[in-house]
C-alpha cells in the first residue's frame, strides 16, 4: 500500500456494502451506518460501481464476508469472549453498531495509520462518534510488531479474543499474513476470521477474466494483490498453528447459506473464500 495514503479499496468495499443496502435492502447484511460512511458522494460512489461487470458478485461476498464474521462474533460473545479485534478495518461499522453493547466488550480497530486517521476525520465529518469502549491502534502489518501494538493499547493476551481481518490478506506479503496469524494464534482461545482469493490460475474463462481486471484495478491504485492461497494450503498453515476448528466457506457454500440455493444445486468453483479458525488452548497450554 501507498505511504500515507488512505486505502481506496477500503472506500472500495464500503461502498460495496453500501449498494447491498441500496440494491436488496441489506439482505445478506444489515448496515445501518454503510451509506452515512462513505461521506457526501455516497451516491456518486454507490452508482459509480454499477459499471463494474464484476461488481455484484463481489458485492455479494463482500456482503456475506461481513455477516459470516459477525456471526461467528455473535457465537464467540456467547461463549464470553469479550475481546475483539477489527484488524484492516477500513470503513467497517461493527464497533459503530456495537451489536453486543451492554456486555462489556472492548473492540480495538487495527489499521494502516494514514487510513485510520481518515477514517476518523469521515466520522467526524458525519457526526459520528465510536464509543467509549473501541480503542483505535495505528498498525502497519508489514512493518510493526502487532502483538506488543496491541497490548499497549490494552488487549489483554491472557484472556480469549476474536479477530476479523477482511478484505486485507490478499494486500499483505506472505510473511506479513504468517506473522498476523502468528501473532492471533499466540493468545489463548483466540479466533479469527479472515478471507483469501485462491490463485488466478484455478479460474478458468470469464470468471478469470474479471479476477483479473479487478487485480489489474486495485494494482493501478496502489494496492496490488501479493498473496493468494489454495484451500488445502490455508487448511494446513491454520492447523501449524493449533487452530483446530476451521470452517471455510467457498462460493458454493455462501450460495447455500446465504442465498438459499440447494445443497444439490450448488455448483463448487474457484473464488474468495471466507474462513473461520478458532484455536481452543488445552489444559496443558498447548
Ligand atoms: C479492502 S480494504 C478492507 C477494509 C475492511 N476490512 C472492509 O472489509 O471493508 C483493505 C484494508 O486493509 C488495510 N491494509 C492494507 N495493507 C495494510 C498494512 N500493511 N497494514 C495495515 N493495514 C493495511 C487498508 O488500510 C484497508 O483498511
């Protein structure tokens, strides 16, 4: 990513989220904030998408990507995890919305710094205040120590914590994801759930195409894809890790899930992937 640039893909996929408001009435996901974030020229920005011929089946995963995650958050605050943190987290809503207030919970918003100051400057804009219990950390996943980052800013590595990270992996270096992974997986009982594009060369024909033309895109702005993954080599890096549980959701699955397609009808290809790990810690620490 640009020095001191805010991401554009973050304006990118907010304002994905906002035309799934628009378009089908938040159907996959429910965003109250998603328009109000994107500043005066939503609309502009909104009906600017509609000339993508890849824009609505990005925008469904982009739709399905946020409401996975949330869900598995849901789960993960039943279960008493009371930590959580948005790594990458562009113009995301969740710690605006707050859907588990009352709980105590704390959410610490991870992001590239000069993205994260724009971020709050477009809250401020809007009049929009995050509360008292988000904690923004300015961190850049190339560079800083995320682990000592964030317990500076007061994430407790003794007690259980769910990390979303969407829409960031494809933009970091190999090392840069290994190390985040390390670093969620250091913490006891920690989850995450993040989402990876599989390589160009498992798509085959228009699908590739439109992969390609929307990396060619994101590259001409500065944020080029650098890292893709195949399933089975995600489901080993995770398992390296001791993350135990994994649930990783292809294009046929969020047909499934999401869009009520049947079991029978759904037709398994390659696309984005999103994934859910959790790393139970064993009485023996392990
Ligand atoms: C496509 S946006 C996704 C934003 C948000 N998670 C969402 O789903 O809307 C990519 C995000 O990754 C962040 N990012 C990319 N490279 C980064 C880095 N090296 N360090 C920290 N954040 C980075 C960008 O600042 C941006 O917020």
């Amino acid at each position: 990513m640009q020095e001191r640039q805010p991401s554009r893909t973050a304006l990118g996929a907010a304002a994905h989220r906002a035309a799934h408001q628009r378009h089908v009435g938040g159907r996959i996901f429910h965003d109250p904030f998603a328009h109000v974030v994107l500043g005066a020229d939503a609309d502009r920005i909104i009906s600017e998408l509609a000339g993508d011929p890849a824009a609505r089946s990005l925008q469904l995963f982009i739709a399905a990507r946020s409401r996975f995650a949330e869900d598995c958050f849901a789960a993960a605050v039943e279960r008493g995890v009371r930590q959580a943190v948005v790594l990458g987290a562009g113009l995301d809503t969740m710690s605006l919305r707050q859907p588990h207030g009352g709980v105590g919970l704390r959410i610490y918003e991870v992001d590239h710094p000069a993205t994260q100051q724009w971020k709050r400057n477009r809250l401020a804009e809007a009049g929009l205040t995050a509360p008292t219990t988000v904690t923004f950390v300015a961190v850049d996943f190339e560079k800083d120590d995320l682990g000592s980052t964030l317990a500076m800013a007061g994430l407790r590595s003794d007690a259980p914590a769910f990390f979303t990270w969407l829409g960031v992996v494809p933009y970091l270096h190999r090392e840069a994801v290994i190390g985040t992974l390390r670093t969620i997986a250091s913490i006891p009982n920690s989850e995450v759930v993040f989402d990876y594009t599989e390589p160009l060369e498992n798509y085959d024909g228009i699908a590739r195409a439109r992969l390609s033309a929307v990396a060619e895109r994101t590259a001409a702005i500065g944020e080029p894809w650098l890292t893709f993954f195949d399933p089975a080599e995600v489901e080993e890096l995770l398992h390296g890790l001791g993350f135990g549980h994994q649930e990783d959701l292809g294009l046929a699955q969020i047909d499934i899930r999401y869009l009520g397609v049947r079991p029978e009808a759904s037709r398994k290809r390659p696309g984005p992937h999103v994934l859910h790990a959790l790393r139970r810690q064993t009485s023996h620490g392990g």
